[in-house]
C-alpha cells in the first residue's frame, strides 16, 4: 500500500465512515474502538425519546400542578426533570461514544415516545402523581424492554441502563406514595 506524504495546509480527503450525511474533518474519527451495531444504536434511541419525553412532560406537570401538596409536588417533579435531563446526555452520549446518532429532534421525540401525552392545561396534584407515575414506569419498560438485546451486545451500556433504571423505580416509588394510605393487616 503506498502512502502519500500531506502538506500541513492541505489535508487529506478521506470519506466518512456511515456514508451520506457525515462530514470529513482534518483528525476524521481519530477515535477506534466498539462500533454499536444498527440494532443496539436503535435500542438506545428508544430510550433516548422516552427520557427526552419525560423531561418535557415534567415540565409541563410542573408549570400546571396545582393543589394541595402543591410546592413538595413542585419540587420534586424538578427533581425528576434534572435527572431526566442528565440520563437522556448520558445516553446520548453514550450514543456517540459508540458511533451511533442521537435524534433528540421535537418531531423525532412526538412521533416515536411511548409515553402517553399528557393532558394540556391545570392538572391537580393527586391526578399529576399518578399522571407521572405512569411516566415514569413507562420510561422504565422501555428500558427494561430492550435490556437484556443491550447486555447481549453491550454490558457498559446495560450498566447505563441499570443506574436509569434504579432511580426512575426509586421515583416512581416516592412520586406515587404521595397518592398511597397505608395497607391494613
């Protein structure tokens, strides 16, 4: 194989791995390592759109909760958004790390979440519990959906997963506690 030596004002032309649509650079793809094959960058898009999703419709919980409990149901759907927020960047992240897009596109997320919508307008506190609850667990079943095709290929990102995973429960669990009495013997 013959190599030609480059001028440092003139750099080479090299195409970019993936074809159309990626952009060549002066350092292309300087980084090796694990490529994620279509169906594991596909799995982790899937939960990428249902944490995107989450944090927006935490959003929209938290400007229109009103009620009793108003202010720690507040506050905790803050909680839930930033932890949301930072998951959907790890995961993105992750993405890219393995050389797969991310599309965290507003058209992307609507057409492809499994999260119900969520209502439109004031939503009472009781009624925001439950509503994200049911947020929340779905984000998990995502996850837990596509687990076990993620190990398979991927334990570092199935470790991601697992930390998404424990605290969304552990939210789950504390968000619908507020709707809960305690069991009779």
């Amino acid at each position: 194989m013959a190599t030609t030596k480059q001028s440092a004002t003139s750099p080479s032309k090299r195409s970019a791995p993936g074809g159309a649509g990626a952009k060549t650079t002066r350092r292309q793809n300087a980084e090796k390592g694990f490529v994620a094959s279509k169906g594991l960058g596909e799995k982790l898009q899937a939960v990428l759109v249902d944490l995107l999703e989450l944090q927006m419709q935490g959003k929209q919980a938290h400007w229109n909760v009103v009620g009793r409990n108003f202010r720690d149901t507040h506050r905790q759907l803050d909680e839930i958004i930033e932890a949301a927020r930072e998951f959907s960047d790890t995961v993105a992240e992750r993405m890219r790390a393995l050389h797969a897009i991310p599309d965290g596109r507003s058209d992307t997320v609507a057409a492809t979440t499994t999260l119900p919508e969520y209502p439109q307008g004031e939503i009472d506190t009781s009624e925001t519990v439950d509503l994200v609850t049911v947020r929340l667990e779905a984000t998990v079943s995502t996850m837990r959906e596509v687990h076990d095709a993620v190990d398979e290929e991927d334990p570092t990102s199935a470790d991601i997963l697992h930390a998404i995973i424990e605290k969304l429960e552990q939210f789950a669990w504390m968000v619908s506690a507020e709707n809960r009495s305690p069991a009779r013997t």
